[in-house]
C-alpha cells in the first residue's frame, strides 16, 4: 500500500515537472509572438511590456488551475477558498471600484492606441481643460506634461470618459516639448 501511495506522488511529480516545462516554453513563445506582432505594428516597447505583464498573469492563473487539478487537490476544500477570498477581493475591488475602471481602461487604450507617447493632446473639460504632451502610459494613470513643464497624472478613465483630441505638434512646438 505505502508503495502505490509513494507511485501517486511520482506521477503528480512528474506530472508537474512537465506542466511547468510546457508553460514556461509557452510563455516563451507567446512573448516571442507578441514582440514580433509589436515590431511589425510599430508599438512601443512600453505598450509591449505592460501586455506582456498581462500575459504572465493570465499563463499564472491558468498554470495555478492545472497544478490544483493535477494534485487532485479537494474542490471543496479549494472552493471555500476561493469563495471567502473572492468576496474579500469583491469588496475590496467594490469599494476601489475605480481602481478596475482604470485598469479597464488601460487595457482599452493599449489595444485601441488612440494616442501614442509623445502626441500632444487636448482634453476636453469645461471645468479644467488641458493641453499637454503623452509622456508615458501606464496600466491605472498616463503622465502628461504642460507646456509650462507641469507633470500631470491622468487617471485612464477619464481619458476614455472625456473628449480627447491630438493636436499637430509645430515646429516651435516640437521644439518646446522635445
């Protein structure tokens, strides 16, 4: 009996030495995939790496549901958890409800790229309008920056939630924010 008990746990081993080889050569691949896609688009590296992080947390996720269910791990057991978690997480998110609204609206941005690094765009709101240069994009806020060299931090949904035009960059312009 103990033999067949220690054979279980040679096969789940095994079973997950060739989980983790396959997903770490997948991960590879889908990273290789992405950047050629991103060459070939002409995105930035930063737009690639932020859908990278994504992917690594998707192939996390998923890795974690294969290795629960090669380990044969209880689904009751593994569903409390994931129940009491997830209506701690809910909460949390519900109270940050906002936190997901940029997060979205991230993602919506990066695969959309209504504006790129560098363009100068024009938001607007009739309360506080702005002009001012994309200097970086990321997954909750851009970073925008005035004319007068004033940093802003621009929440994504907002972005999404207000007009937003690109404004032609002049010569002298060009020359401003460069």
């Amino acid at each position: 009996m103990e033999e067949f008990k220690q054979h279980i746990y040679y096969t789940e081993i095994l079973r997950t030495v060739i989980t983790v080889i396959v997903f770490i050569a997948l991960s590879l691949l889908i990273k290789w995939l992405t950047k050629k896609y991103a060459r070939k688009a002409h995105l930035s590296e930063h737009r690639t790496n932020l859908i990278t992080k994504y992917i690594d947390i998707a192939m996390f996720v998923l890795f974690t549901v294969i290795i629960i269910s090669v380990w044969s791990i209880r689904t009751n057991d593994l569903f409390a958890f994931i129940t009491g978690a997830l209506t701690v997480i809910g909460v949390a998110f519900f109270a940050q409800w906002s936190i997901l609204s940029n997060i979205t609206s991230g993602i919506i941005i990066f695969f959309t790229y209504p504006f790129r690094i560098g363009d100068v765009i024009r938001i607007h709101d009739k309360d506080f309008p702005i002009e001012a240069q994309i200097e970086d994009i990321k997954t909750f806020h851009t970073i925008l920056r005035t004319r007068e060299g004033e940093l802003i931090t621009y929440p994504n949904s907002l972005l999404l939630q207000k007009g937003v035009s690109i404004v032609p960059i002049t010569r002298e312009d060009k020359e401003f924010y460069d």
